[in-house]
C-alpha cells in the first residue's frame, strides 16, 4: 500500500518495514477515554444555585484535576458529596478558603463569624435564602469535592462560568 508510516505503534512500524496497510489505532475512542478521565457531565437540580442555574436542572461539565491539585479558589463552583448525607452530591460556590474569617449570617444584628479550618472550604448557594450550605453543616473537608464546575451545557454550545464572568463558545 506504499510507504506510509504507522505514527501511532513504533513497534508495528518495525515489523512492517514502512509497508502500512491502512489499519491505524482509532483516535476517537482515546480521545473520548481522555475526557472521561478528566471530566464528568453531571445534572445540577434544586433552588441553591439560582440564577447561576435553572432550578429544573442544567448539565454542567466538571473537570476532576483542580481539587486533587489544591488549585481552587473564591468564586468557583464545585460539586461535592454533602457532608449530611454521603450519598447524595451538592453544587455550591467557594466563598472561603482555610484561613479566612467568615459571617455565618450577615442577615442578623449579632453577626457570627469562623474562622476556616485547615483543609476546608466555605461552601454557600448563590440564592442565600433557598440553600443548604456550610451555614448549616459548616466548612465542607476539601476531601468531600468532586470537581470544578467550568461549563455548563445548553443545546448545541458551551456555556464557560470562570469567576462572575460567562463565556459562550458555539
């Protein structure tokens, strides 16, 4: 069939002397075990989230290597199993980092503050009247979260949230 060369396998390109015969290893199927390993689809439901997102449910794209990097910040949305029930798994903004003092409730006259342990964020619902969060269960272990929400999907084009900010790629 000429002298094509197998880029993908050295060692067959060995055995066929630069002879190729049109069998390639199938980029798609890696291609798509790649994005699997780093990212996950995932369906945000309830009012916690609102306006950021639709209380009937928006599927956001998360990707797995910022948490296990320690690479999070303020302003990001994450997933993360909820630390009152294992088996369920909650959307919430970053809004404290270790370190960081935080009011539990800046509604009230004798406002409480904490202090964020050690390997523990402050986790909070965009629509503070409608949301279980760490002003109920307290700072979230960094353990506990899942991923990074960085888009969310609509239809036939991404919707990127870095920070306040959206990005629409079509």
């Amino acid at each position: 069939m000429g002298n094509k060369i197998c880029l993908f396998c050295p060692s067959y390109r060995r055995t066929c002397n630069g002879s190729y015969n049109g069998n390639i290893i199938p980029y798609k199927p890696l291609l798509k075990l790649r994005f699997y390993l780093l990212f996950k689809k995932c369906q945000c439901i309830g009012p916690s989230m609102l306006p950021t997102f639709n209380m009937i449910g928006d599927i956001v794209v998360l990707e797995h290597f910022s948490p296990k990097l320690k690479r999070l910040e303020i302003g990001d949305v994450v997933v993360c199993i909820s630390p009152t029930n294992p088996w369920r798994a909650v959307c919430k903004r970053i809004l404290g980092m270790p370190g960081d003092r935080i009011c539990i409730d800046p509604t009230v006259i004798n406002r409480k503050y904490i202090i964020v342990p050690r390997g523990h964020v402050w986790l909070q619902g965009d629509n503070m009247s409608n949301s279980t969060d760490s002003r109920s269960y307290g700072p979230v272990p960094y353990a506990l979260i899942r991923g990074r929400v960085f888009a969310r999907v609509k239809s036939n084009f991404f919707i990127f949230i870095v920070r306040d900010y959206f990005y629409i790629i079509i």
